[in-house]
C-alpha cells in the first residue's frame, strides 16, 4: 500500500504539465480607453471574457479622478455588463510626480478613497484594478499605507494590481511594487510579464518563457496560485536606428512577418529583421503562439488565469 501511495505521488508531480491541461484558465482583457475599436469586435470579442479591464481612470495629486470621456468605456461596460463578465476600472496616477505627491499627502489620500469609494459605488464595479508604476522603491511603504486605509474604505470589493515583475527587471521601477510590502493588502494582482526587452534596452524580446515561468516562482513566495493572473502581451517592438524601438501589435507583427520572413525565437517570441527604404529593422514580437506558451505556464502553476494586454492588437 505504502509503494502504491509513493508511485501516485511520483506521478501526480512528474505529470503536472500534462494534468494542467485540463485546467480551465480564466480570462481577463484590458481595453485601453482610446482604442479604435468597432462595435462588431467589442460585440463579439468582451463576451469571451470572464473580467474586462478598462482604462481611463486617472488619480491626480490631489486624489481627484480625472475619467475619460471616450465613449467606447460606455460601449464596452454595456456589453460586458449585459454578458455577465466582471468589469474592473484601471486606476493609474496622471503622472508619477503626483502620483508620489498624493502618496506624500495625508489629505490627498483621503480624497483619493473617497473617489474611489465613490466611483465603485456609483458603476456597481465588481472591483478596482489599479495601475501604478514608476514610483521608486522608496515609496513602497507609502503604497503599502495607502492600500491598507483602501482596504477598510472598500470593505469586500476587490483590489487587484498589476505589478512589474521582480526578477531580472529594473529595479528602480519593481522595487515600487515590492510584494513583501504591499502583499497583505490585495485580493488579486497581475503579474506584468513584458517588456522584458522594450525602449532604452538593446533589441530583444517583449517576453520570455523561462524569465516568466522565473517570476511566478517568485510571486507564488507571497501570493496563492488562485491570487495570480498571468499578464501577456499581445504586442511587441520593432526596433530601427540607434535600437529606438517601437511598439507593434501582433496583428501588425504577424502581416510582417508573412512579408518578410520569420523564425521561433528561443524565447517563444516571433523574430525577423527586414530593410525598408534603406533602414534596416529588427522585430520581436509576442504572436498566439507565444500567448499559447504563456498561457500554458499559467495551467502548470495553477494561475487564476491569463490577462492579454490589450483587446484589439491580438491577430
């Protein structure tokens, strides 16, 4: 009996990838505010999504919130609302240098929860996603205040953030969203696996298989599986002279690369180069392939599902 118990374990771990096949991922679409996207695409595209982030949520530093007014959020929260899939606001700062303001600001931060507040009540959100980057590592411990006072103020409504990866990615922008800091205070965060290679790097890779699969072995230190969405690029660069990159959809990346040529690169990702008008161009990008590899990942780690940046740039 002993034996049978040992070799069940042996094979339950050692076939984990293939089990994880059977592994239903949920599925979250970002919808950037000022897309162009038509009434037939968001009509048959949100309803294959369980969660819909939208953007257009801008905090100032005096914790006003600034909203778009593009009516393409009316459009995609009618539909999304109508389908049953949970739509989340993306709240981000208008800029860091009042983002860090508000931070600073008891005042501010007041303010900001009771916009906050205020706006999920309003809409009938099922939560908040918040978007807040390139703050420095000295300012974790102020996020970390401003998250826990968020926390009493929406009481069972969902916070979830997207957070830059901590394993081999600028520290001066990872260190903001330090896990072990501002951890405690989420129900859910995005893992922002791309722009591993992106502007101001040498050409390479928007994502990478193996550094992902080294940051959710990361985040699953402080979050459960369950707590973690996979973020995925639909997107990449096409870098040209002095590497000034450039970002592409997929889509866009994909009628290239039929043009011209391409190859798997080791990272998963889509890769070719090409000239034009005497330039020449080297292009990485994240096809559905790499989304599929990505995505497979998520299965294996048990992830809450996958979160595809962003609706419309996908082939």
């Amino acid at each position: 009996m002993k034996q049978f118990i040992a070799i069940t374990i042996i094979l339950f771990f050692a076939g984990t990838p293939v089990q994880s096949q059977d592994i239903q991922l949920k599925k979250w679409g970002y919808v950037f505010h000022a897309s162009k996207l038509t009434d037939d695409y968001i009509n048959t595209t949100i309803p294959k999504y369980n969660t819909l982030g939208i953007t257009g949520w801008q905090l100032n530093a005096k914790g006003e919130i600034i909203a778009s007014s593009e009516i393409i959020i009316k459009k995609c929260i009618k539909i999304a609302n109508k389908s049953k899939v949970e739509v989340y606001p993306v709240i981000s700062f208008i800029s860091p240098a009042e983002g860090g303001i508000l931070l600073k600001s008891d005042e501010a931060v007041k303010a900001a929860l009771s916009n906050i507040s205020r706006l999920v009540r309003k809409q009938n959100f099922t939560g908040i996603n918040l978007d807040l980057e390139y703050l420095t590592p000295d300012y974790s411990y102020d996020l970390a205040r401003f998250l826990g006072l968020l926390r009493k103020r929406l009481n069972k409504t969902k916070i979830t953030m997207t957070l830059f990866p901590q394993v081999d990615f600028p520290e001066e922008w990872g260190g903001f969203h330090n896990p072990s800091i501002i951890g405690e205070y989420l129900d859910q965060v995005i893992l922002m696996c791309y722009d591993y290679r992106r502007q101001g790097t040498d050409p390479g890779p928007v994502t990478d298989i193996k550094w992902t699969e080294k940051n959710i072995q990361h985040i699953l230190k402080y979050f459960k599986p369950e707590q973690v969405w996979l973020g995925i690029p639909a997107y990449g660069y096409r870098w040209g002279k002095n590497n000034k990159a450039e970002a592409i959809s997929a889509k866009t990346g994909s009628d290239l690369a039929k043009k011209y040529g391409s190859i798997r690169h080791s990272s998963g990702n889509v890769y070719f180069s090409y000239s034009s008008e005497d330039k020449m161009y080297r292009v990485f990008f994240s096809d559905q392939k790499t989304m599929e590899l990505l995505t497979e990942l998520a299965r294996t780690f048990r992830l809450a599902g996958t979160a595809i940046w962003r609706l419309g740039f996908e082939e």
